[in-house]
C-alpha cells in the first residue's frame, strides 16, 4: 500500500471517528430535548400572533411530529457548536498553527450568529408574515383554520434559513483569513450579490413591499458587515504570510550558513589529517 493511499485511508478513519463522536452526543442531546420540547413549544403558542387563533391537529399524528421535530432541532443546536469543533479539528492539520488558533475562536461567534439570525427572524420577520397572511385571508373572505402542523412547519421554513444565513460573516471571515477569498472580488461583484440577496428575500416573504424590506435591508447589511471583516482577515492573512516568508528566508539563510561552516570545519580537519 502506498503512502497516498494511507492517507486517504487515514483522513477516511478520521472522520469516522469523529462522524461517530458527534452520533454520540448528538444522541445525549436528545435525551435531553425531551425535557425541553414542551416547554418550548408552549413559549412558541404563548405569542401574541399565536394567541389570536387556535390551533388545531388534522391528523392523530401532528402533535407528536411537531414534538419530535422539536426535539431533533433543539438536540441539532445544542451539538451545533460540537459539530463546528469536530469540523475544525478535522481540517485543522493543514493549517499553520497561528491559523488554528484564530480559526478555532469563530465557533462561539458562529454559534452567537446562529442564535441571532433565528431570533431576528422569529421576532420580527415571522409575526408580521403571519399576520399578513391572516390578513389577506381575512380580505378575501376565507375562513383560516390552521394546523399544528402548518404552524409550526411555517415557523421552521421562515427561522432557521436565517441561522445559516447569519453566519455569512464568518464563513467569508474564515475564507479570507485562509487567504482563499480576496475581499476585492466581494466589493467588485457587489451589485450580483444584491440581486441575489434581493431574488432570496423574495422567495422566502410574501409578495407585500414592507415585509420584503424587512427582509433585504438587513441582508444588504450583513452582506457589507461581511465585506468589512473579510477585510480585515484578508491583511490578517497577508501579513501573517508576509512574517512566514520572512522565517523562511531566515531559516534559509541560517542552513546555508551552517553548511558553510561544516563545510569548512571538514576542510579544517581534512588539512589537519594530512
């Protein structure tokens, strides 16, 4: 078997063991959700919008699907910051050691950002999309009776895509720190990424100006926010290759120096042999 071949074999029994580390916690987390879907659940009816309906399971089974859902989203978030780790560590071999060091400390910010975009877009974003909703149902003079289960599929679709969406700061942060994404190429396709954002926020809001709004400016403003730290890791990353380039050449210069004095400590005692 050859060297490269090991390798891979190698990075594969990796991963396994950590894929296997995460299973494990992410099975205790679950034990532990239990505790915690209920209560959840019931913070998540006790809102003002929830209270202005009832809501009603069209099945046997909504209930206790909304309840394992819960269960699996809230065991997700707690190994959330596990996972990251698990994902640092793997890669973290091919990184100088300065790099592992500032790269390990995002997944706290990571972790923070997650937490925010879900309370954002449950806070502001998911109560007015809900009452439009309503709203427009009331207009055209459709009587809503609304599912357990609707409700709370609703609340996914609309919270978590924003937890991934907050961590674009660092996931371009960790980028340029590496040095595999220049900042520039951020600034000089600005204008596609809006109209990304911009096609994305419609998507996800009803076909109403102000909810769309609510939803693109703040995209727009993590966008640039993600432009400004991806910056500063950028020089980050350029003057710790600068300080590396400059070790090496010192440690080239030092080798060279010390193979000219053993070069010449052998001519010394090759002139004393005779």
């Amino acid at each position: 078997m050859n060297s490269n071949n090991q390798t891979v074999i190698e990075h594969i029994e990796e991963l396994r063991k950590r894929l296997y580390f995460v299973v494990v916690f992410f099975v205790i987390a679950i034990a532990g959700a239990f505790f915690l879907a209920e209560p959840l659940i019931h913070f998540l009816q006790s809102s003002d919008t929830a209270q202005s309906f009832s809501l009603n399971a069209f099945k046997i089974t909504d209930s206790i699907k909304i309840y394992f859902q819960m269960i699996f989203y809230i065991a997700l978030l707690l190994i959330s910051p596990l996972i990251l780790y698990q994902l640092w560590a793997f890669i973290s071999p091919g990184l100088y050691e300065k790099e592992r060091k500032v790269t390990l400390s995002y997944i706290p910010f990571a972790f923070i950002l997650f937490i925010a975009g879900i309370s954002f877009s449950y806070f502001l974003l998911f109560p007015y999309v809900l009452n439009f909703m309503i709203d427009l149902s009331a207009r055209l003079g459709v009587q809503l009776t609304i599912g357990i289960n609707e409700y709370f599929t609703f609340l996914f679709q609309i919270t978590l895509p924003f937890g991934f969406i907050f961590q674009l700061p660092i996931i371009l942060l960790f980028f340029a720190r590496l040095g595999i994404l220049n900042p520039q190429i951020m600034v000089k396709y600005r204008k596609y990424a809006y109209f990304g954002l911009f096609v994305l926020a419609a998507m996800i809001t009803p076909p109403d100006l102000m909810s769309h709004l609510i939803v693109t400016v703040p995209m727009f403003v993590l966008y640039e926010f993600s432009v400004w730290i991806a910056k500063i890791g950028y020089r980050k990353y350029l003057k710790s290759e600068e300080m590396r380039l400059k070790e090496e050449q010192v440690a080239e210069q030092e080798r060279l120096v010390e193979e000219a004095l053993e070069q010449q400590r052998k001519q010394i005692e090759e002139l004393n042999n005779k």
